[in-house]
C-alpha cells in the first residue's frame, strides 16, 4: 500500500485495462455517499439510490482492506490527500486504485473518491483534476445555462480544445419523456460552447448559445442520442463546418443520460489528437455528473411552470361588486427559487347584494403548495355559492384539507360582506385577523375566535358579526405582507396600521401605499392583499 501524501499530485501516466470502471464519488466527512457516479455504480455494481449516505467502505469487493480505507477516510478528514492500492480478497479480482482528496465546497468539507480497478498494477492517467472539477463545479445553480456553462468550462482547456452542450429541445416545451424527432433526426438546442483558441469570439459567434439546430440520423449526434452511447468521429457536420474555419481533427460525442432519459449530449473536440478509451471514460464521468446537474434543472422548471399555471389559471375573475361596496386586490408572488406558494383568494357575489370574501394560505412553496390552494380555494367557492355560514363554510373546508393526499395545512379567513345591512359576518381558521379602517383614519383590529388552521381536523370555527360603517375599509391579507424574517407579525400589523391611517386615499391608491410600504421584493413569501370599502 501506498504512503498517503499531504499535497496533490499527478496521477502516473499509465494503461487502464478496465476504463469502464472509472469511478468517483463525493464523500462526507465520516465517508458517507453523498453523490454516486455512473462509473461508481458500474465498477462497484451498486446503484446511486442504493449507496446513498451509505458508508463508502461498505461499497468496496469482499475482502477490502478496510484499515487502508479508514486511514484513507481519516487523512482525507485531516486535509491530506490519500493514494494508494486498495487490496480485495483474492476471489473479487484484482486491487483498486484510490484517491481521497479532501475539498471544499458550498456547503462544507467534502470527500472526492476516484477509483479503478489496477490489473496490470498501473493507476489511471491524470484525470484527477477534471474529475474534482466535475464533482465540485458543475451544478452550482438550477439555471440550464449556467449547468452548461460550468460544464464546458470543466473540459476547456484542460481536457479538450473545444466543447459544446445540447439539450433536447423537447425539454423546453416540458415534455417528460424527450428523446428522438421522426425519422431518428434530433432536433437539439445548443446552451453552452467554449473553445480555447486565440479569438474565442470566433468560435461562440460561428457556434452561438442557444441556437436551436437539427441532425438528420445519420449524424454521429443523433447516432449518440438514439444509441445512448459515445460516438467517436473526425469530421464536423456541414452546419458547423461552414460556420467554423478552424480545424478539428477528434470528436467525441457523448450522451447526456439521467434517470434513465436521454436528455442531450456533450461534444468534445481536440486539434492535434484524438481521444482513447481512457479519454472516453473521462468524458462520459464528466457528462454523467452534467446530466444529473441538466435534469434536476429540467425538473425544477417543469414544477415551477406547473405550479405557476395553476397559480394563474385560478386566481379569481373580477366579479362586480354589489351596490354599496367596492374592492381592490393584490397578489405578489414568492421572489425565491419556486416563485409558487399556496396563497389563494377568491370574490364570490350572493343572494341579495352580498358579497363572500375568501382569503388563505395552503402551508409551502412548492407544487404540492399550489395543488392544495387550487383544491381548497375551489372547494370555497362552491361552498360559498351554497350560502352557507362562514363557521360551516371552515367546517367543511377543515374536512377536506385532511382527506387531500399529502395531508396540508392552511390558514383561512372567510367574510360575507352586506353593505346594505353595514355588517360583515366572519369566520377564521388561524388566519392573520383582519382589519378595519375607518374613514377618519382609525383603525381597529377586529377580534376573532381564531379557531385552528385548516387540515389539524376537530377544531370549532365560529362566526363574528363585524359592523361596518360607510366609508369603513374591511383589510384582509396573508402573512406574507405582515411577517417576515427580523420582523415578528405583531409588529408588522403594526406598520400596515400606520399605513392604513395616513389621509384618505382611493382604494387602488390604499392598496399601493400598502405594498409599496411593507413588502420587499426579495422577501420569499408571497403576498396577498384584499379590500373592501363600504358605502
């Protein structure tokens, strides 16, 4: 066994019989997976999903030295790099050959492990560094581009003198499944290239991002889609050839494969010499780690669409307002990364000149958040269009908010506005409690039973009558404009108070003092606001 070494150095150049087998995997301080390659899973013959926060040790051929590999895991946890031949019982085929190589990354110590197998006794060549990169730099953000970017950027100029990035263009429409167009041809979007020649201004211009291009089958692009395997080739296509004078003579197209979809492929290009087996290798660790990278922003936009067209598609019509009573409305969605939540409102007209008000926020930022809203915030609509009674209305809505699948909780706040009685009946379910401002600019906060939030099941709603004078303004709103991080809600409903009782102003101007007043745009809340003037 190898000494462990206290610095990073070069792998040996070297033969690696076995190239399928180049693995990496990226390690907690106590050798726990963190993140398992593709190569990982084929030369220890378990799977990502399987390993992970596993001990690593536990991963290694029967018959591991496991002193070497906990010395390994604990010189890695001092901040020295470990390299050396890891012994396996005679029966699981020849030694590994390891690396632990301690980094730092965004969100702590990490562990990066490269192995393979050493039949001839030899290490791997020098493809640690690009194997760190990949692990470390690709997949800082869930931006397509940005995965791109990084991407490229691991393999220029270290690994290759040109790389580019496609994706399925299937992928921008929010097609589940992408994968080939009629006839085998391929019809991709270009995200990223880089090239390291003197004027790489050339190139990107002759090889623009986000350039949408189509390769008939025949291609070796489409042939590495279609086959999900690298192809190695030595000539450009026509597109690309009649854009770019420089010379290329290797080509490496590699698919850009995870959870068992083929979402695209990396191209690599040298000018001298082309690729070998081990150089393949390297290419589809680094394309395997993109991939992953590439599909978890391809789930993310597919979410956050999805929830943004239920958000969109169920927030309320503008329904007239009986005589007597006017209302204005507000909705800002969350500014962190889903930009979704559960808050949801809704107008609803009833017999006899009265209006229902519903205001509510489903618990989360996410879709499962916005299928709840769009569930309950219908739910309400159809219960006020019965004309039941607020308490009875939350009743009901508690029922069902425990029957839905993933159990959500969500606060609620019902109203029935009669301007000609002057009198608002209402009911809340742990809502933020509404507000009344008065003509003369005072304002109250009106006492609720508060009553426990949607979903906790058992809980007994009951119905204040509120009444409320011409040229009074009943407030709703989620928590959203009242609460957020340094500021508790108590202190909030404060500042919309004072907001509230600055001279008298329109209702659309009211609603715009208030917003502009108390919300930031980067608060990660959504927020809504509702109004209703009397007289």
């Amino acid at each position: 066994m190898s000494s462990p070494r206290t610095q990073s150095r070069p792998w040996p150049p070297g033969g690696l019989p076995d190239v399928a087998a180049l693995a990496s995997a990226l390690l907690d301080g106590e050798g726990r997976v963190l993140w398992w390659s593709a190569g990982a899973a084929t030369l220890f013959g378990f799977t990502a999903d399987s390993t992970a926060g596993h001990d690593v040790r536990a991963a290694f051929p029967y018959g591991a030295d496991q002193v070497a590999l906990t010395e390994a895991l604990a010189r890695a946890a001092e901040g020295q790099v470990w390299t050396g031949l890891v012994s396996v019982a005679e029966v699981a085929g020849p030694p590994m050959m390891c690396r632990f190589e301690p980094i730092t990354g965004p969100d702590g110590e990490r562990v990066l492990m490269t192995a393979a197998r050493a039949a001839d006794g030899t290490p791997f060549a020098d493809h640690g560094d690009a194997l760190f990169n990949a692990a470390t730099l690709i997949g800082s953000t869930l931006d397509l581009g940005q995965t791109a970017r990084e991407t490229v950027a691991v393999a220029v100029p270290g690994f290759a003198d040109a790389a580019a990035v496609f994706v399925l263009e299937r992928l921008f429409e929010g097609d589940d499944a992408p994968g080939c167009e009629i006839d085998g041809a391929v019809l991709v979007r270009r995200l990223a290239s880089a090239h390291t020649g003197t004027d790489p201004d050339d190139w990107s211009s002759g090889l623009p991002g986000d350039e949408v291009v189509v390769h008939r089958a025949a291609t070796p692009y489409a042939r590495c889609v279609a086959t999900a395997a690298p192809v190695l080739f030595d000539r450009l296509d026509e597109h690309a050839a009649e854009q770019l004078s420089a010379g290329v003579g290797g080509f490496c197209a590699v698919p850009l494969r995870a959870r068992g979809l083929v979402l695209g492929y990396a191209v690599f290009a040298r000018s001298l010499v082309g690729f070998d087996d081990r150089d393949v290798a390297l290419a589809q660790e680094i394309a395997a780690r993109a991939a992953v990278c590439i599909d978890n922003a391809r789930l993310y936009r597919l979410e956050r669409r999805t929830a943004r067209t239920l958000r969109d598609a169920l927030l309320p019509s503008e329904p007239d307002a009986p005589p007597g009573l006017r209302i204005a409305h507000r909705y800002l969605p969350a500014s962190g990364r889903s930009q979704v939540g559960g808050d949801w409102y809704d107008m609803i007209p009833l017999p006899d000149d009265r209006m229902a008000l519903v205001i509510g926020d489903a618990m989360g930022h996410d879709t499962q958040a916005a299928a709840a809203m769009v569930q309950l915030r219908t739910a309400a609509h159809t219960l006020a269009d019965l004309d039941m009674a607020p308490e009875e209305v939350l009743r009901r809505l508690d029922g069902m908010a425990q029957r839905l699948a993933d159990a959500h909780l969500a606060t609620c706040l019902f109203a029935v506005c009669d301007p000609a009685a002057g009198t608002a009946d209402l009911a809340c379910a742990g809502h933020v409690p509404p507000l009344l401002a008065h003509p003369d600019g005072r304002t109250e906060r009106v006492t609720l039973p508060s009553g426990m939030p949607l979903g906790v099941g058992g809980a007994r709603f009951d119905t204040r009558r509120v009444p409320v004078p011409p040229g009074a303004t009943l407030v709703l709103c989620t928590d959203g404009l009242v609460e957020r991080r340094g500021r508790d809600i108590d202190t909030g409903i404060e500042a919309l108070r004072r907001t509230l009782a600055a001279p008298r102003r329109s209702l659309e101007a009211t609603c715009e003092a208030l917003m502009r007043t108390l919300v930031r745009r980067r608060d990660t809340d959504d927020v809504t606001l509702l109004l209703a003037r009397f007289g």
